[in-house]
C-alpha cells in the first residue's frame, strides 16, 4: 500500500507519449474577457518567463485572461492580496483591460470533468510546482490553442491561458475599456492600503534634552 499521505502534493508532469485523445473540451474562448497586466504594457502578451503557471517556453508564450475582472484582478497579485488587502503602489501599476479573445480558437478544460482520467487532479490550477504545470501545458501546445482552468485565487472564477509566439500581440486588437488599478481593486473587494505619508506632512521632533 502507497505510503502517501493525504496532505502530499500529488500532481506530477504528463508521462511521455500520453495520448490526450477525448480530453475534456473547453469549447470556444468567450467573446469578451479581462486582462490584468501592468500599465506600462497593452494588454496583448504572450509570457515565456518561468514564473507563470502555463507558461510556454521561448520562442512560445502565454497569454492568460479571466471571464470576470475580479478574477482577472486576484490572480494578477496571487498571494500579494493578505487580508484582501494590496499596497498603493501595487495597485497603481495595475491596469484591467477588456478584450476580445480569438472566436476561432480551441481550448482543454483541464479543471473539466474527466481531466482525472489523464492524470490531472485539481492541484495543476493550485501547485507551487510550475516545472510541473508548464510541463502540461508544452504538451497541451500541440493539441489546442488554449487552456481553461478554474483561478487559484479567485473560487468560482475561470481563466484561460492562450498560448502564442513569445512577446507583445498587437495583430490580435486593442482593449475595448480599461480599468484603472485602484478602481478595479476595489471592485474585486480588495482594500487599497494608504501609502506612506509625504515627507513635507511629517512633522520631526528633536529628541529630548539629556
């Protein structure tokens, strides 16, 4: 009997030569969903750093969005968001932009019912492990043009992650509306902390004579 205990980790990367063959169908992406990126950047872009959960490796990328800007808004900070909380400074860099998916684009649902036959357990939308969940999405490249998946961050939200050639997307459109960051935090029920206060507000005291 396994040794394994109910608290281990137990998603592992796809066995060589695994044959996806009636994996769950994610459908077609939705016609409109929400980008979170940073304000310096259009929304269209494909990541292939290491740390984003179904990054591609170069020269491929991954480009991820959610169905609600809240959901787009959690899984933008991750675990920055403590007591639904974020700094100013977080939230003003952020930008929420609305746009307009692929209609032609295919998708797995790996949160789908039946993604357990292949060996996908839950814990691929959850893990710290991205050596293992960007292992799956190399091998989901080949067979679809995206991936949908419930947030890690945001219960009851769904995401995509479209994958691409690495770096800015300018052919796939602009954002039909953009969301300040501190608007859309609010929105997503996440407290802005006030910054700190301007030097010239700060009244010094000397210390006290010895």
């Amino acid at each position: 009997m396994s040794t394994a205990a109910r608290t281990d980790v137990v998603q592992t990367a796809p066995p060589a030569g695994l044959d996806l063959t009636g994996f769950p169908d994610g459908g077609r992406l939705p016609a409109e969903a929400f980008r979170a990126h940073l304000a310096e950047f259009a929304p269209w872009y494909f990541a292939s750093h290491p740390h984003g959960r179904f990054n591609l490796r170069d020269p491929n990328g991954t480009c991820c969005f959610a169905a609600a800007a809240s959901t787009a808004v959690r899984e933008f900070f991750g675990p920055k968001v403590r007591r639904n909380e974020v700094s100013a400074a977080d939230a003003a860099v952020l930008r929420v932009s609305t746009i307009t998916p692929p209609s032609d684009a295919s998708s797995a649902h790996v949160s789908g019912a039946g993604a357990a036959r292949f060996g996908v357990t839950s814990e691929l939308t959850t893990m710290g492990d991205y050596a293992v969940t960007q292992a799956w999405a190399e091998l989901f490249k080949d067979q679809v043009d995206a991936l949908r998946y419930d947030s890690r961050f945001d219960p009851g939200g769904e995401a995509w992650a479209l994958f691409g050639t690495a770096g800015p997307a300018p052919s796939l459109g602009g954002a039909a509306a953009v969301i300040d960051g501190a608007r859309a935090v609010e929105a997503a029920g996440v407290s802005v902390l006030p910054g700190p206060p301007r030097k010239s507000a700060v009244r010094m005291v000397p210390d006290p004579p010895a």
